[in-house]
DNA sequence: GTGTCTGCAAACGATTTGCAAATTA
DNA sequence: TAATTTGCAAATCGTTTGCAGACAC
C-alpha cells in the first residue's frame, strides 16, 4: 500500500483514494482485467465510484507508465500493471489471459533494418491446457 | 477480375458488384485500408454504396478467410486480402502499414507446451525507413 | 418466384468530454 | 485557497442491427 502511494508520489500524481485502489488492485490481481471487470470489483469498497473515474485513472497510469494496455479485439481494452516486456495469451474457451515470456525484443531483432522500432506487440489466441482437457 | 469472381463463386458468396471491387481493391492496393478507406476509394466507382455494405461485406469476406482484419489500435480496423501468415509494422509518423516476413508460426513455436495456439498476431510499431530520414 | 444482398436510419456500446462539486496539498 | 481530481450527464464515433426494397439465380 505504501508502494502504491510511493509510486504514484514519483510520478507527481496525487494519491487519491480512487488511483490507490485501482493501481493495488491491477498489482494483486494480476488477472488482466477489462475497465468494467475493475470498476466492478471495487465498487464494494467506494461505492460511489465512477466508471468515468476507472477511464481517467486508467488513462493517467497509462501516460505514466505504472501500466500497460492490452487489446485482444474484444471490443475493450484490458489493463496490466506488469510492465516488463513479454507477451500474452488469450484462451478464447475461459477467456483468461496468460503471461508469455517471450519478449517484445527477441522479435524486434527479426525486424529488418530501416525501420526504428518503439513497441512490438505479440498476441496468441487458443485454448489454454485447462480447457484443451475439456 | 475473373479471378475475383472465381474466389467468390468458390465460397459460394453471390459475386455482387460490392463485393467484386471490394475485394478487387484489397487485392491491387495492398494498402491495409481502414473501412472508411475503402468506402471513400470505392464511392466514385459505386455513387450509392453505403458504408454498411462495405461492413457487411468485410465481415463476409472475414468469415470466408478471404480476408485478415488488422487492429492497430486507432480505434477503427484495417483490413487485408493476403491471408498468408506474416506480420505488420505501423509507422507512427506517416500511418502507413508494412508487411514483415516474420511468420506468427515462428512464434507460435515459442509458447510453452500444454497451450493449444489457434492464432498469433505481431504488430510492431515506430518509424518507418523513409519517416527516419526526415 | 424465392432467397440473398443492399442501403437507409436507428441502435449500440466502449470511451471521451464538459463542467460543477468535492478533495488534496 | 489554489490547483487537481472526481463523477454525473451528455456527446462521440466506429460498428452493428432492423427492415423494406432491389437484385441474383
């Protein structure tokens, strides 16, 4: 918790209640949830929270870098607070997301030269061993 | 042309005049188009075509594997007639889209086993060659 | 003639924006 | 108190849907 306010305090962002809870939340779940999966889940606990608020904070941990986006083209983005590089899978029978250690970089090196990489994004969609056996 | 039409009949899909330039256009260009793109390019050739048709012909094309959609995360989706697996790099500068010879199966080997992998997508993002220079 | 395809208008849904009230330093 | 942040309501915008008329086989 005092690792969420440092954070948040080295990047000049006020620690609001709302970022608090929202940045803990995306550290310990791990679980690479939609904006509306969070807004959920921690309703409970600020019950007069708004999904505006979720969209905003989101977007401030964006531009800071506390977190990264991803889009499987469901028609939503999921959030991540790991900001390693690596990649992900997408089992599309559960709908879990799977951390990949495959870096964005073994990958740049394949680009041929000319072209300045910035980011690589790496999605694999499937069936994750959980529910091949099913 | 009537190679196009041939495509079409194959997947039993009624050659319309839509879907003929559409795919048509997807062929020849080569340019990744976004949907309105393609809706702007076409609309001299076909003055009543309507944007809905060009959705609904995309989505056909989609389901027929004529086509791969492509989402670079502008907000809006890009589509392309080669369906051979490769990869894509987006210029931020210029917006134009390149084709990368690194095949998602290359990857794809590369994701521990016990994950059954139906499809990767690899997009690469920064400064294209020509955008570097200037 | 029957089933499919087109295209208009309206609906949809994730995300953004405007702005007044609440909160923080 | 001054600047930032929140949260409601409304707007935005790419895409989808409903449906009547047009078209293909």
């Amino acid at each position: 918790m005092e690792q969420i306010i440092k954070k948040l305090n080295q990047k000049n962002l006020r620690p609001s209640i709302q970022r608090i809870k929202i940045l803990y939340y995306l550290e310990n779940k791990k679980n690479h949830p939609t904006v509306d999966c969070i807004y959920q889940d921690i309703l409970p606990e600020i019950p007069n929270l708004s999904r505006t608020t979720v969209y905003n904070t989101l977007n401030v941990l964006l531009e800071n870098d506390l977190v990264i986006q991803l889009d499987f083209g469901e028609g939503c983005l999921r959030y991540d607070a790991d900001t390693t590089p690596h990649s992900h899978f997408f089992c599309r029978k559960c709908g879990k997301v799977f951390d990949l250690k495959i870096s964005p970089e073994d990958i740049a090196s394949k680009i041929p030269t000319g072209f300045s990489v910035q980011e690589t994004q790496l999605y694999a969609f499937g069936c994750c061993e959980k529910c091949s056996k099913t």
